[in-house]
C-alpha cells in the first residue's frame, strides 16, 4: 500500500502517528489531535504494517519489531510515510553495532 495521494500533512508527523499507535501510546481517534493526521490515513497505514506483518509470518519470518534494539516499524513508516530519515534515528546502537561486526568479519 502507498500513502494516500493529495496528502498535505507533514510526513514526520505521520510517520510519528504511525508509532504511536503501532506501539499503543495513542488511539487512532486522537490523531488528528495530536499531529494533525486523519484517522483513516493512520488506519491505512496500520492495515498495511499488518498485511506485511502476516506476509512475513506466513514465510517464516518475525513481524517486524519496534523496541529498544530494533526500529524496523520506524523504518517501515519513515519510507511509507515519505518523510526524511534522520541518521541517529534510523538505527539503534545494537543494530549498528551488529552490522558493523558483520561488516568487519565478512
């Protein structure tokens, strides 16, 4: 799924709209409240985020994760979200650290 088209809210506010409710520290309603995003773009981009969690599921793989070692949701809606990729936000520290031991060992 792609973000909606005529869409003239700030990326990084969706993006953030996006995490909040993925990780439950807000409800899909208050959105539009908080960062000024509709609620159906934010429905939108959950249902995607779920499709691709089920795809991965159903190949074997880990949904992807949003925790203090892993930012793959936060990757996921930064791209979905067209919204510009901070450098210290991409990545944790143990995601840089174990790419750079594969890089090093390879």
């Amino acid at each position: 799924m792609s973000p909606p088209s005529q869409f003239s809210v700030n990326p990084d506010d969706f993006r953030d709209a996006i995490i909040a409710t993925h990780l439950g520290k807000l409800n899909v309603k208050n959105s539009m409240q908080i960062y000024r995003v509709s609620p159906r773009h934010v429905r939108t981009a959950l249902k995607g985020l779920s499709d691709i969690n089920i795809l991965r599921n159903n190949c074997g793989q880990l949904s992807l994760q949003e925790n203090t070692e892993r930012k793959q949701v936060f990757r996921w809606a930064t791209k979905y979200a067209n919204a510009k990729a901070v450098d210290g936000l991409m990545f944790t520290n143990w995601e840089l650290k174990y790419l750079m031991k594969g890089v090093l060992t390879n």
